[in-house]
C-alpha cells in the first residue's frame, strides 16, 4: 500500500513538471485540473482501501451476464 501511494506521489510530480508547469507559464493557473487529478487519485487510493463495494457489483454483474438474466 504504501509503494502505492509513493509511486502515486512520484507520477502525479513527473505529471507536474512535464505538462502543467509549463502550461502555468503559458497561461493562468486553473484550479480545476488540480481537483480533477487529485479527486481521481483519492477514487484510486479509496477502491484500493476499500474494494468490498466494487467486488460485490463485480460479483452480481458475473452473476447476471453468467445466468443470462437481465438487469
């Protein structure tokens, strides 16, 4: 878990420095694309905590698709 959470750290400053700090000096800074990253990196870091809710869709879709009954 936690070289997830490192390597996570380390890509997301490779991300920063390659493409948005350079964007920063072209134009003004935009919160929105810092929100954007940083809310789906706590979606992954959140499954990765806590998978038993997508396990269990997972789970009852094989079901379904497995029996061959609808939604």
């Amino acid at each position: 878990m936690l070289s997830s959470v490192l390597s996570l750290v380390a890509l997301a400053r490779t991300f920063q420095r390659l493409y948005w700090v350079e964007a920063r000096a072209r134009e003004a800074h935009d919160g929105a694309a810092s929100g954007v990253v940083l809310a789906l990196a706590l979606v992954g870091v959140g499954v990765g905590v806590w998978p038993e809710p997508l396990l269990a869709v997972s789970a009852r879709v094989t079901g379904a698709l497995a029996g061959g009954g609808g939604p």
